[in-house]
C-alpha cells in the first residue's frame, strides 16, 4: 500500500508555502473545469485588489500637448495648466489625484479595462491560470483546425 505522501506526489519535506500554491493552482483548475463560468466570476470580481504600489509609481506623465482640449475622464474636468496628469500603460490620461484615488480601489483602467499588477498573490494566481486554460483552448482549437480542415 502507497503511502499518503506516494499517493499525492509530495516530498515528506516540501516546503509548506510551495504546496499550499500548489493546491490552490489545482483548486483553480478543479473549479474551472467543472464551471469556468460560474467559478470565475466568484473568484475575479468578488474582491477585486487595488494596483501594485511600485505599478502606481512606474506611471509617467503626459505632455503639456496632450492634454489641451482634453478632460479627464474620471471627475470629467478639463485640464487646467500646472495640474499634474499620468498616463496609463494603455494610454487613457488621467488627473493624478484621480488616477489614483481610483488605482487604490482596483488595478485596471476606468476605460478600457487594462490591468495593473497587484500586490495580491491569490489573484495574481487566478490571472495566470486564466490565461494558460485559455492558451490551451487556443492550442486544442488550433489541432482541431489542422486535423479536420
């Protein structure tokens, strides 16, 4: 008879937090190949985390030319000489105070969606295995292609 460590393919001496990430990897998996649907959207948008500190800092700011005419998007504001702006990575301009005040509260753009890192391990965990299920429905619906077509 295997052993309980055998049967689960564990070192007796693997290290606590490496298998604690690695049962919630296999939770996730579990859940999503059971209801992607329905467990995805009670993982992803139930405690949504606010950016990186460190993603928050690496924001530059826009130039003088890009914000004539323009307001921001948040308060909806025009943009007033001297005030200080940021530009997000997907390129939506902000106020600073606006962005973050808003970047406290979750880690994507107010427009288009795009995310910035978190702090938050369990979600950055959720994202990554959202994308490898979705590379591998790529890859079998890429050999599917290729067989039948």
């Amino acid at each position: 008879m295997a052993s309980y460590f055998d049967e689960l393919h564990v070192e007796e001496d693997e290290m606590p937090n490496v298998r604690i990430e690695s049962l919630t990897r296999e939770t996730f998996r579990m859940l999503f190949d059971h209801d992607p649907t329905q467990f995805g959207d009670i993982i992803s948008f139930q405690n949504i985390p606010p950016a990186s500190k460190s993603e928050v800092e690496k924001l530059s700011a826009p130039s003088f030319e890009e914000l004539i005419d323009e307001q921001c998007r948040i308060c909806l504001c025009q943009y007033q000489l001297n005030e200080k702006a940021l530009n997000m990575p997907c390129n939506h301009i902000f106020h600073e105070n606006c962005l973050k005040t808003w970047l406290e509260k979750s880690n994507f753009c107010p427009l288009c969606k795009f995310e910035l890192k978190t702090d938050n391990e369990m979600y950055e965990l959720f994202k990554q295995e959202l994308k490898n299920r979705q590379a591998r429905e790529d890859n079998i619906a890429q050999l599917h292609e290729s067989m039948f077509s």
